[in-house]
C-alpha cells in the first residue's frame, strides 16, 4: 500500500497527484495553466541561461574568425590536411541598379522601380525571366560592387584525409581517458 492519506484508484493502486495523470472520474478537469507557466518559465530560464553562456562565446568565434580573415587576405588561401579542409577568403558583391537606365532600357520591369529599385521584386522578375542579370550589366543598369569578404572554411573532396575525432559515449559526451 501507499503512504498514509493517498487515495486509491479501484484496484488499490495510491493516487498520488497530478503528475502521474491519473485521476478519478468524479472530479473535474483542471486546466493545464499551471503547468503551461511552469513550462514557459522553465523554457525561459533555460533561453536565457544558454544566451548568458553563448554570448562571450560567439564574440571570441567573431574575433576569432575575424583574425583568420585577415590573415587569409595577407598571406593567400592554405590547406590544412590534418583537418580535411581550405581556408579562403571570398569576395561579396552587392548588386547595383541604376533606377532611370532600367526604366529607359527595360520597360517591361518598370513596375520594379519606385523612387528606387524594388530590389526583391526586380529579382523576382528575373527568375521569372523577363530579363538577364548580363542583359541588365550590358545596358549599363547593373552594377556590381564590394561590400565584404567572407572567410570561407571548406572540407577538402578527399575522403582519406580525416581530421582524428575524440571517442564520443553513446550519451553525447566525450569519452576521455
């Protein structure tokens, strides 16, 4: 039998409370508020515990990454084969319309322009094809312009050249000696 004062379903099993999710029939349903808070506020606490952790985190990765770029720009791409990959540094364009040339040498994809280029739109269109990113650079309408480099780090196409990896445990943790 059960502790003292817990009640019994039929075939004398003790009900102890809400959390098993049994209950007798002659009581009424209770809303699931409390638990909905509980699950929020644990969701919460959760959020910002790992935001508070993650923080200092993704700043040194930002550094980091930033003085791997620059280096990268300096010195020239490398290949690191303990670790299967390349380590580049790739150009961003942004493109550039100029909004009176597009009227003038497409009028077809004057509907993309407003006081200025609805860009979303504009390649929308061009997916659509009405028109030709080479169509657009060749009348003058397109440019391409420089904004930022991207490092790039990018796993080498042979499959020999493996990084060596810590045993994991089927939990998830690393398994060190």
């Amino acid at each position: 039998m059960g502790p003292e004062g817990a009640r019994h379903c039929p075939r004398n099993w003790p009900i102890y409370g809400r959390d098993e999710g049994v209950r007798r029939a002659d009581e009424p349903l209770q809303p699931l508020t409390i638990r909905m808070v509980d699950i929020r506020a644990a969701l919460l606490d959760e959020y910002l515990e790992l935001k508070e952790k993650l923080g200092p985190l993704e700043k040194r990765l930002e550094d980091v990454r930033d003085r791997l770029r620059d280096l990268v720009t300096e010195e020239g791409h490398f290949v690191d084969e303990v670790r299967a990959v390349i380590v580049r540094v790739e150009p961003r364009f942004r493109k550039e319309y100029d909004a009176e040339k597009l009227r003038a040498a497409f009028p077809r994809l004057s509907e993309c322009v407003r006081p200025s280029v609805d860009i979303a739109q504009l390649e929308a269109c061009l997916r659509a094809g009405m028109a030709t990113d080479s169509e657009l650079e060749r009348a003058g309408v397109l440019t391409r312009a420089l904004h930022s480099r991207a490092l790039v780090v990018k796993a080498l196409g042979q499959q020999n050249l493996r990084r060596p990896r810590r045993p994991v445990t089927a939990e998830g943790s690393l398994d060190v000696p």
